[in-house]
C-alpha cells in the first residue's frame, strides 16, 4: 500500500469511497446510539452506563478497551504498535440541566441533559474508531491512534484522568471536534492558536470591625472598600498583560452587610478569570493577589483570595491544523473548512496541548438554511444528526493524515540517508 496523501487525489477518492461504504451500513446505527446516550445523560465520573456501552462497542469491532482507574471513561488503542501514534479525544459527560425538547430520545433522567454535545463527540469517535479497526484489520493503517474517550470535561478534571493514567503517553498529536450549532452541518470551523479561553473562579473575602454608618471614620468602611475591589481589580488586573492575551476578570456575585446603617464586618466578592494566553494564565493568581491586598490596604480592610484554577487555554499548534485542513478538505471539500473565532469558554483539552501538539475544531451541527439558533448549555440544545457521518469522516480522515505525515522523514533523515547511499 503506497503512502496516503492528502493531497493526492486518488488517495483521496479511495478514503472517501471507504466511507462511504462504512457509513452506509453504519450511519443509522451511529445515530441510533447518540439517541441512546442522550435519553440517558450522566454527570462527570458517573458515567457508567455511557462507558459499559462504549466499552460494548470498541469489543463488539474486535477492540480491547480499557476503563480509566476511575471507573468512567476508556482508553482504546487501533492498529500496530510500532509507527507513530496518534489521539483522538471525546468527552462523554452531561450537563446538570433539564431536557427541554420535545423529541422521543429526550433525557430520561430528571435535571441532567446532553447540552454541549458530548454524546455527539462520543458516537462520532466509536464511529471512527470502528472505521480505523476496518483499516487497521487490512494493513492499511500506518501506526496506533489512541481513542480517548474522557470523562469529566465539565467539572472539570477528566483530562487530568487521562493523562494521569497515561493516556497520552507515547502520543505524538492529539485532535477533538466539538459541536458548533452556529455553523452548518458539513462545516469544519477552524483557527491556529488560542481558540478557547482559560477559565478560572475567585473568591475573595473582605474583612473589617464594623461599625455604624453615622461614623465611619471610627471604622474601615467594608462596603465601600470592597466596591473599590471590585471595580478597580478587573481594570487593574487587564493593564498588567499585553492586551491580546485577553485575560478579563467578571464578578457574578458581591455580598455585604444585611441592614442600611449598620457597616458590616465582612463582605465577599465571586467571580471567574478568562485569559487566552498561557503565559497570562500562569501569572493571573499572584497579579490578583498583589493588586488585592494593594486595595485592601488603601481602606484599612483585611483581604484573602481564594484562586481555583479551572482550565489552561486551548491553543491549538500551526501543523495540527494543517492536517485537520488537509484531512477535512478531501472528505468534505475545500468549501468545508471554515475559520471560526475565538471564545472565551472553557475547555479542559487545553491540558493536552500543553503538553503534546494537536488542535482542536469546530464541528458544523446546525441544519442548512435554519433560522433556530440552539446554543451550548441550554436545555433545548439539539443538533441535526447529519453531523455525526461528517465528524466521523474528519477524524478517520485527520488521523490517516497524521499518521502519514509521522511517518514522512525528515529533512536531516533524507540528508543521512543520501550520505549513507
């Protein structure tokens, strides 16, 4: 079997007449399973129904899952061990919300819902990996990919699992889609760099002797203290960076005092740190700090921060990307790749890509020509079912990509190899 490039227009043909014949007998399976896994939602790190039916699947296609020591989530290995090996990760939790849809494969557990698409991200990696086990069974796969299918992603922490457990080990590239409901299905939303933001919460205490109104100069005034708080750490905090690196910090909730004429004796101050920039995201926890206890000290006031990280940003690495595009452009066309923009929502395979290069894009699930927007994290999320036989062609064909490309010598190799001869 000579060298898969995509490139090459007959590699190309061959690829997608392959799955074409794959998804014609397994497409309505595929989407009946999503159905399954969306009537029965779990929350992070009790997925256990999900991963026995994950598990059910990669066995029934002649694979050997293993489960995470956790309990949820697997790990899946397809194709020969020498070669290069790559990654391709889904997450598989829900989201604590209520089912709002009226259709037959609604949520059948009370306050918990598939709202941000995982159960689409996991039938699109068993589809692809049960295509590659078709590929790997004919010798045509040119290495390992590495099937991740995470638990977790919401809390967050099932990256951590992963990698924990050694799951990207040995990996050299590692790829994701996640569902996009503003674009169309057949779309493959795409950017290099930071395409989702870090996510981090804050909680800070402020503290004084209290006192009465009428005499705030014989006390620390906490409220007005801790107004100057929060509305002079997010400005202060932006100017400390270079502003393309986004780092914003919002509060959601502010609390003080019960009664008007009483200065209360504590007060407290919650909200998130979003940055886009790693370097930024490392340093936000001791500029907050500084600036927090600079602030404090101006009204006489005691201040404590409680910093909880979240998530690093997702960057995702230049020739990651180039193969999503190659891989994407020969299953869906070059109309198909789309760019897409940066958010400033959390997503935990940031934590792979800081320490493995890969990319992560953004799956098209929205019905051509529809005017309903159904946006992540809301209970009347939907998607439209097309999606799935698209994501499965991108990641099959992303991971032959990269498997090839792995494979390619190098510049100093063919030198070497030139010498040698």
């Amino acid at each position: 079997m000579p060298a898969f490039d995509a490139g090459v227009s007959g590699d190309a043909r061959r690829l997608q007449m392959q799955l074409d014949a794959f998804l014609a007998q397994n497409e309505d399976g595929l989407i009946a399973f999503r159905r399954d896994l969306h009537a029965h939602p779990e929350l992070g790190y009790v997925e256990h129904r999900t991963t026995q039916r994950i598990v059910d699947q990669l066995t029934a296609a002649g694979l050997r899952p293993t489960v995470l020591p956790k309990g949820t989530g697997v790990l899946c290995d397809v194709g020969p061990a020498e070669g290069p090996m790559v990654g391709l990760r889904a997450d598989i939790d829900a989201l604590p919300l209520m089912d709002e849809k009226d259709v037959a494969y609604r949520s059948t557990v009370p306050g918990v819902a598939h709202a941000c698409g995982h159960d689409v991200h996991t039938t699109m990696l068993i589809g692809a990996g049960r295509f590659l086990a078709q590929q790997a069974a004919a010798g045509l796969l040119p290495g390992r990919v590495r099937l991740i299918f995470q638990p977790a992603e919401e809390k967050p922490g099932g990256a951590l699992d992963v990698m924990a457990a050694g799951g990207i080990a040995g990996v050299d590239r590692v790829f994701a889609l996640h569902c996009d409901p503003r674009v169309e299905v057949g779309r493959l939303g795409l950017r290099v760099g930071p395409i989702t933001a870090a996510c981090d919460k804050v909680y800070v205490k402020v503290t004084g002797p209290g006192g009465h109104t009428a005499r705030p100069h014989l006390t620390a005034d906490l409220v007005y203290a801790l107004a100057k708080i929060v509305t002079e750490l997010p400005s202060a905090l932006s100017r400390r960076v270079d502003p393309r690196s986004s780092l914003s910090l919002v509060w959601g909730r502010v609390s003080a005092g019960s009664v008007a004429n009483a200065i209360p004796d504590d007060g407290i101050a919650e909200g998130t740190v979003r940055c886009l920039d790693d370097d930024a995201w490392h340093r936000a926890p001791e500029m907050m700090k500084a600036l927090l206890q600079s602030v404090a000290a101006a009204y006489d006031v005691e201040a404590s921060l409680e910093y909880i990280r979240g998530v690093p940003p997702t960057v995702n690495e230049a020739t990651s990307v180039q193969m999503f595009r190659d891989a994407a452009g020969q299953v869906l066309g070059e109309e198909g790749v789309v760019p897409t923009p940066q958010s400033l929502g959390g997503e935990d395979f940031g934590w792979y890509l800081e320490s493995i290069p890969g990319a992560l894009g953004r799956l098209g699930v929205r019905a051509p020509g529809s005017t309903v927007e159904y946006d992540l994290h809301r209970g009347d999320f939907d998607v439209d079912e097309r999606c799935i036989a698209v994501g499965v062609r991108v990641m099959a064909a992303t991971a032959l990509t990269a498997l090839w490309e792995g494979r390619r010598p190098t510049g100093n190799e063919a030198v070497e190899g030139v010498a040698l001869a």
